[in-house]
C-alpha cells in the first residue's frame, strides 16, 4: 500500500497511528459509537456548553469532554432546549448542558 505524501509529509493508515499509541499512558481512543456529540458554543461566565447531539442524551448520563490532550468527566446534571428544562435531548437537538470545567467549541462529547 502506498503511503500518501503532502508537502513531505507522509500520511499513515489510522491503525498504524492507533498502533504505535496502543498501551501509552494518558493517550485515549475514543470509539465513535460512544460519541454524543460536539460543542459548538460555550458561555463562559454561567458555564453551560451548546452540544450538537449526535445521538440521545439523558440527564444522569456520565460524560466526557474532549478538545485535543485535555478532557474531564462529569454527570450530566442539568439540560436545556430552548431555554426550557428537559430530561432528555435527542438527535440533531442543540441542547445546553451546565459543565464543571470550560468545554472549548469544536470539543467533542463522548459517553464515559
């Protein structure tokens, strides 16, 4: 197999990537299947991130939010749509979602 060349730059396969990482401390490969979704806007001062939902999500869910080497881990305590309390988001909803920590747009959101 040819390995792909831009700029110098050789492109690996992913499994060969995922290969040379396998068993390293503090490197985590995420599964799509456990993948809710993505920030796409973070409120600073009140600590509420916009998820984009990939795939329901309920109050009670452990989550975990990840924006390159840094990430964390919490209970989904609090959710909103429309600025209506609600129990449960489903697919395609942007709900907001009160965080522990600062959750950076482009974060993705996995179940833990």
């Amino acid at each position: 197999m040819k390995q792909k060349s831009y700029f110098g730059i050789i492109r690996l396969p992913l499994n060969k990537i995922l290969d040379k990482h396998k068993g390293r401390e503090g490197v985590s490969i995420l599964a799509d299947k456990d993948l809710v979704g993505k920030v796409i806007h973070y409120y600073d001062k009140i600590q509420v991130a916009v998820i984009k939902l990939a795939k329901g999500l309920k109050t009670g869910d452990k989550i975990k939010v990840v924006h390159g080497e840094k990430s964390f881990e919490q209970t989904v305590e609090s959710m909103q749509l429309e600025h209506t309390q609600i129990s449960e988001g489903k697919k395609g909803q942007e709900v907001a979602v009160k965080v522990d920590q600062e959750a950076k747009s482009g974060s993705s959101v996995h179940l833990a």
